[in-house]
C-alpha cells in the first residue's frame, strides 16, 4: 500500500463515506482529500464533544451532510446529488454497552441502515465499489486461542456484535440478489479495536486513560485481564481504502476480509494500560477495579492470513508503537496545536517512515 497508488487511483473519483463525523470516519474522510477525491459525508452530528471532526475543521474541507442512515429517503437524494463512485460504509452505532441500553436504536441504526446504504447503491449506476466496515466481534466467540477467519460462523452476542453480524448478513444477500453481475463490487472488512488521536468516545480504554491523564487522575480499569486485538486507526483505514481500489479494478477482489493486528499486538487491557502510562509518563498508574456490568468478550483476535495473503499486507505500527502515536496527537491537542496539521502529519508518516 504506497500512497503513489492510492493518490493516482483517487484522485477526481466521487466517494461517498457514511458516518464521517466519527472518529475513523474522520481519518478516513482525511485520507480520501489528501489523495484527491471528491468526497461526501452523511452522518449524524459529531458523536462527541469534543469530536475529532470538529477540532480539524473537516467540515470545510468536504461536502457534509448530516443525515440519519435509518432515513432512506434522505439517503436517496444525497446518493442522486452526489453519484458516488466508491461507497465506505462505517455509520453504526458502535458502543457494546450502550447497545445493552439501547437495542432498537442499535439494530435500527446497524442492521436497517446497512439495507438502507446498498439499497441506494443498488439503485446507483455510478457507484462501482461498495465496503461495509463491520468488526472482529461478528463472529460466535468461543473464547478460542487462535484467530477467528473468514469462513468461521457469525453470532455476535450482545445487540452491538449481533447487529454488526446481522450487517454482514444483509450484505452477502444484497451481493448474491443484486450484484452477482459483478456491475458493483462489495466486500467487508472486520476490524479490530483502534487507536489514535482524537477518538473522544466513552466507554473504550485508551479515551479514558487520556482523560484520566488529562486530569492527572489514576486509570480505573474494569476488565484488566481481556485480550484484544489492538491496532492503530490508520492500519484498518488504510486496508479499507486497498480493498475498494483493488475490486473497483477487478472483480476479483471482491470479499470478506479480517484486518487486525499480528499476535503479539493482541494484549490485555492492563497490558495496554502498562504501554499508556509509561508512554503519557509523570508517574501516570492505573487501578483494577470492576463494576460489573453486561457480558463482554474475554478473549478476541483475528487470523489475517488471507489479506495478507491477497494484498501482501503487513501491519506497519506493533501496539507500542499505536500508543506512543495516540499519545503525542493526545498532548498536542491539549496544548493547542492545529490538529489538522497533526493529522495530516501523522498520515504522511505512516506512509513514508
């Protein structure tokens, strides 16, 4: 994957991103401008405040809609205005214990919106790659030590997994109805857990170090002893923007595939926490100390073999690396710098160090 190619191949193509005002729908909508796309958003207002969107000033950078997916009809007009191309589709709700909270609006936003988004790319001509963004939690986790893959059965658990399963479901049905002609092309890719600057989200480790760092609070950890495959923001962003490039040239390409960290990046929370704190420094430590709550996976991590395999990829950043990049876009933003400029200089670097 080297930038030449994304640039030459982008550059002019009309992109449409659903969920741009998130936090990897941020970096990804950066991606797509720095290399020469037309690009449209629709999503919701930023999820967070603060939101990675807005301290970039992203808004002013591309045309953005803001739009529920659950809203078909709105989704249609954008599609009809814009005549995407290439379709990303990351819009969902992403939190595993909100979706405890908040079921409907979960399967609503994750299962009826994946209908809605291929539903308007089935009655799009233009648009000639589609990729949903699902997750590494689709699949029936059977606390296994080795990988899940491709082929391995799909039954998230809680409403979160569940519906993102439910999302790849829908997606393989809409490929064999109405794109088994191959005019679209549409694949998956399930992603483990990211990392970066300015993911501002609830609910999820590294955001919570940072504001604990931030405050100069310890770090309260719920589930210290989970393995999870951590990866850093631009690695999956990166394989998502291959993979549509790649089936938009052929068909071939076309497919389901994981994208996560090598094995020794997949760690446990309070091993990641170890990274955070002596990376943040000024005596940073944090405390086990579980709530309870809802039933959360203990152990997770993707096999990569076949995209390796298909696009010879390989992770650039190991997890001690992600962190250390998380960190200083992190203190960055808390002195003030111009977060644009941060990201884009992390982006450079990723592709060129």
């Amino acid at each position: 994957m080297k930038w030449e190619e994304f640039s030459e191949f982008y550059k002019g193509k009309n992109v449409l991103i659903t969920g741009h005002t998130g936090f990897k729908g941020s970096w990804l909508s950066r991606m797509l401008i720095k290399a020469g796309a037309v690009v449209t958003g629709y999503s919701l207002e930023p999820p967070t405040d603060p939101s990675l969107f807005d301290v970039t000033g992203l808004s002013d950078e591309m045309h953005s809609v803001i739009g529920d997916i659950r809203d078909l009809d709105h989704l249609k007009k954008v599609f009809e205005e814009t005549k995407p191309e290439i379709v990303f589709h990351l819009a969902a709700q992403p939190i595993v214990r909100d979706s405890y909270k908040e079921p409907v609006y979960t399967y609503e936003t994750n299962v009826m919106g994946t209908v809605h988004i291929l539903e308007c790319v089935r009655l799009t001509p233009s648009v000639k790659s589609f990729l949903n963004v699902t997750t590494d939690k689709v699949y029936e986790n059977k606390e296994w030590e080795y990988g899940y893959r491709e082929s391995d059965p799909l039954d998230g658990y809680d409403p979160y997994s569940n519906s993102k399963s439910c999302s790849e479901l829908v997606t393989h049905s809409y490929a064999k109805s109405f794109f088994s002609q191959g005019e679209t092309r549409i694949s998956t890719s399930r992603a483990g857990n990211v990392i970066g600057g300015g993911d501002f989200a609830n609910d999820r480790i590294i955001p919570d170090c940072i504001r604990a760092a931030s405050s100069k609070q310890e770090i309260v950890l719920r589930n210290p002893h989970s393995t999870r495959p951590y990866q850093h923001v631009l690695e999956p962003l990166a394989v998502y923007m291959t993979i549509a490039m790649k089936q938009y040239e052929d068909i071939k390409f076309q497919g389901y595939y994981n994208v996560g960290p090598d094995d020794r990046d997949c760690v446990t929370t309070g091993n990641l926490a170890d990274i955070f704190c002596e990376a943040w420094g000024e005596g940073l430590r944090w405390v086990n100390r579980y709530e309870g709550g809802p039933h959360e996976a203990n152990f997770l991590k993707l096999d990569c073999s076949r995209i390796k395999n298909v696009f010879g990829w390989a992770p650039r950043y190991g997890v001690k690396e992600a962190v250390e990049k998380t960190v200083q876009w992190a203190k960055a933003y808390l002195e003030g710098e111009d977060m644009l400029k941060v990201m884009d200089q992390q982006i450079k670097n990723f592709f060129h160090e």
